[in-house]
C-alpha cells in the first residue's frame, strides 16, 4: 500500500500524531507520502512524516490519504484527493470533528484496519459551482464538499440577494450572507445559520440565508439536478464567493453564482460502521 498524509503542520500535536501513525504504518512496509502543499510547510517537518510531495501531484498511485487536523485539514485533503478518487480518513485533533471523525485515542485501532485493508468506502455528493460576472463571464469554476457561501464586504451594510431555482426566482433575501450547502455541509456553516441537520445519504442542495432581515427566513431544499442561482443585486458594495472556505473571489453587483449537485463524489473511508445520528448526538452533546 501506499498511503498519504495532510497534515495541519502549524500544530505540533497534529505534527506528532502523523509521525506516530506513519511509523506504524512504515513498520509494515508501507509507502507514506506527505503533501507539501505551500512553500510555507517547512520540509524537514514534512520529512520527520514521510516523503513529501508537491500538492499538485501529491494523490497520484495511492491508495489512501489520512487526515490530521480539524474538518479544514480535512477539506484541504479532499480538494486535494476528489478527482484522484483516492478515499481519505480524518483523523480529528480540532474541535467538532464531523469530517474527521476518527479520535486520537482510536488511531492505532484504525490503522489496524488499515493494514488489514478492510475499511470501507462512502461516497459524498459534491456541489459544481461557477462564479460569473455581470456579463455572464465565468470568473471561477470550483467545486464544494460542504458549501458554496456569499458574504457582504461592508459591516453595516447588507447583502441584496436574489436567489432562483431553475431559473424560477424564489426569494429576494437582505442578509450578511448566503449559504448553498451539501447534506455533508449542513452540520457546518449551514448549520450555525439555523439550517436543518441532514443525512449525507440524501440528494439535496440547501439554500440557507444567515441572518435574513426579512419574514421568510427558512431554508429551501432543491434536488441536486435544479440549478440554484444566487445574484447580487445592484447598487451595493461587493461580495465575496468562497467554496468551502478556500481563497474567495470578489463578485460585483450584477455577478452571480450557479450551483448544482452531481459532480465528483468525494470519498470518505471508515474503519468501522458509520453511525451518522450518533455521531450528531455525541458531537453536540446530546442526551
């Protein structure tokens, strides 16, 4: 096997934790291959790991990619492995931990069932998202496993929105931002927006204003083939567009944003059986 590591490298725990696993893991005679994915990860940290690779490069031949950090390493793990096909496993040492569900304290069981090669795979839905201006002119094509946000630029100001759903407006919105999410993005951003929590092994794209200035503040569930198109309306300040998270672009009034589901799945490994509501339940403390 060969397997690959991201690594939240501005974490020594993150750092010491990848290096334990990947002793393990060499023990055994497997590859470890670690992404070098900025100039700005030191290389003799990545060495201490395994060998490292450029990022544009980094999931070429393997069969695996272990995560070490918050849900954002694991993001930047699967923008990095999504088109590779390479399934990934987080390992979480940030706070909720929803993407990357395996605790520390369970790695070494996990990486048995790694050197075993019985981990299963699940596959997410994705969302296509292109960013055009007031033309029609694409400005960014992008992809999101969580969602698709647009967020004013001016504090005291508010975003003028309209959002249509097959080209049928739906709803004029005044809020901070916008939100278009996958089921997997609902217990994130989505979530602390008052979106619903949905299960990932739903078809569904869900449009969630934050913090609306208007009566009709609920989320709208499309099907993953309807287009949601979200359009700055004149006269205000810019936006910016970010897909989960990642750099944003600036979008002027008149700009708009498409997204739909469909596109590439990203795929998940699991080294035990996924239980979706208990993991909800403990993240959040339920009882």
């Amino acid at each position: 096997m060969k397997i690959g590591v991201v690594v939240h490298a501005g974490r020594d725990r993150s750092v010491a934790v990848a290096a334990h696993a990947a002793e393990r893991l060499g023990g055994d005679g497997i590859e470890v291959i670690v992404a070098q994915e900025s100039d700005d990860f030191d290389v003799a940290t990545l060495r201490g790991i395994g060998t490292p690779r450029d990022a544009t490069t980094f999931a070429t031949d393997l069969d695996l990619v272990l995560s070490f950090g918050g849900d954002g390493t694991f993001l930047r793990a699967a923008h990095l492995c999504r088109d590779a096909g390479v399934p990934i496993l987080g390992v979480n040492l940030g706070r909720l931990g929803f993407l990357a569900e395996i605790e520390v304290e369970d790695l070494d069981a996990a990486l048995d069932v790694i050197r075993a090669g019985t981990f299963t795979v699940e596959e997410r839905a994705t969302l296509e998202v292109s960013v055009e201006d007031d033309e029609g002119r694409v400005l960014q094509r992008a992809w999101a496993l969580n969602e698709v946000s647009i967020e004013k630029t001016v504090r005291q100001r508010l975003l003028s929105i309209e959002v249509f759903v097959d080209d049928t407006m739906m709803q004029r919105v005044a809020a901070d931002a916008l939100v278009v999410a996958t089921p997997t993005g609902s217990t994130a951003y989505a979530l602390s927006a008052g979106g619903p929590i949905v299960s990932p092994r739903l078809s569904a794209t869900l449009v969630v204003p934050v913090a609306p200035h208007s009566l009709f503040d609920r989320t709208v569930v499309a099907a993953p083939d309807e287009v949601v198109r979200v359009e700055l309306s004149g006269g205000q300040p810019s936006g910016l567009v970010s897909c989960d998270g990642r750099e944003p672009v600036e979008l002027q009034p008149g700009g708009r944003i498409r997204a739909s589901g469909g596109g590439r799945p990203v795929r998940i490994a699991r080294a035990g059986t996924p239980d979706f509501y208990r993991l909800v339940r403990d993240k959040f403390g339920l009882r």
